[in-house]
C-alpha cells in the first residue's frame, strides 16, 4: 500500500527539524567552550539538552509515520504544537534582536496548517480502512 504523498511530505518535514536539532545538539557539545566564552542567554548545555529532546522526538515521529503507527498522527499534532510553543518561548526569552517576526509568523502558520492537514489525511484514511474492512468478531 502506497502512502500519500502528503504523508511523504510530512515524513521530509520531521526529518529536516530532526537533523536540524541534531545539529543543534553536536554544535552545542563541539563549541561549547566558544558559546561559553560568549555568554549567550542560553548555556551550551540546556542547548544540547533541547536539541537531544526535539531528535529523539522526530526520530520517533518519523519512525512512527514509517512504519504506520495508528497513535502516529495524534504524535505529529501534539508535538507540532509543542514545537511552535518552545519556539516563539525560546525566540522571545533567549534571542535578543528578534528579526523578521512577521516572517517567522507566516512560516510557523504555514507549517502548523500542512501538519493539520497529513493529521487530517492520516486520520481520515485510518477512518476508511476501518469502514471498509471492518473487524470481524
């Protein structure tokens, strides 16, 4: 069975913030003197801590989407939304100069409503598999 290319799409996404927060975490542990000597607001290692956090999160979100979990599309929703809360949190407590807030808006609204929509894809075609092939007792 084939999955739908928006779930393809979706299984990209996860992949990009995952490698984009394993990034986060080996750059955090191989600079952490250099981020140190700096003083940023946020210690290299509460930067390595999140950046583990949020990979081992899209390691499973992916693995879930891979494989077909049924729980996998309630997974998707709720750290999406997570994601975007730690995010707007970290970008207003930690980075000074904020630039492009009306950018940065625009991007999350759009990510947020394409994880809406493999949400309701996903959900949808569970709904279908169940009311075509119902259990037999």
């Amino acid at each position: 069975m084939k999955r739908p290319f928006i779930v393809t799409l979706a299984g990209g996404l996860v992949l990009i913030f995952t490698a984009w927060n394993i990034l986060r975490l080996w750059t955090s542990l191989a600079w952490s003197a250099a981020l140190s000597e700096y003083s940023l607001r946020i210690s290299p290692v509460a930067s390595a801590t999140i950046g583990f956090t949020w990979a081992i999160a899209g390691l499973i979100t992916w693995w879930g989407l891979w494989r077909r979990k049924a729980w996998n599309f309630k997974l998707l929703v709720v750290l999406a939304a997570t994601y975007t809360v730690w995010y707007w949190c970290e970008r207003l407590l930690w980075q000074n100069p904020r630039p492009n807030v009306p950018f940065a808006v625009f991007v999350n609204l759009v990510l947020f409503v394409f994880i809406y929509f493999v949400w309701k894809t996903i959900s949808r075609e569970a709904y279908e598999r169940n009311t075509e092939n119902p259990k037999v007792e």
